[in-house]
C-alpha cells in the first residue's frame, strides 16, 4: 500500500504496524541542540501526518475486518 506525505511523495507502506511504531518514535524526536526549533517544528509536523494517516488506515482495516464477521 502506498501513502502521500506531506511533501506530495507516495511512500510505499509494507508493514503498516511497525510503520505506525516507528513514526511514533520519530514524531517526538528532537535535536538537543535547542538551535534547530523551526526544522525540529516542521519534523514533528511531517511525522505527526505519517502517523495519524497510518492509523486512519490501521482503524479503516480493523473496521472493515469486524463488519465482515
């Protein structure tokens, strides 16, 4: 499955758990150097996307899984 992220790029999703556990890591990451506030902003915003898009998917498929019992 792909997903477009926020710079318009399709990005290609093969294990759609561990993706959504690795954006969750990269989300909160920031540079200990407190001189890259704008870049550190426009990171979590980037990873915050791919996460909530990711789980949007994980919830669709876990909906679908359960109206088809």
């Amino acid at each position: 499955m792909y997903i477009t992220d926020l710079n318009g790029c399709p990005i290609e999703i093969t294990d759609l758990d561990e993706a959504i556990r690795i954006t969750a890591a990269y989300k909160e990451y920031r540079h200990r150097d407190k001189r890259f506030p704008a870049f550190d902003k426009d990171r979590k915003a980037y990873w915050t996307d791919m996460h909530e898009k990711l789980q949007a998917i994980k919830k669709q498929e876990t909906t679908t899984k359960i109206s088809k019992q």
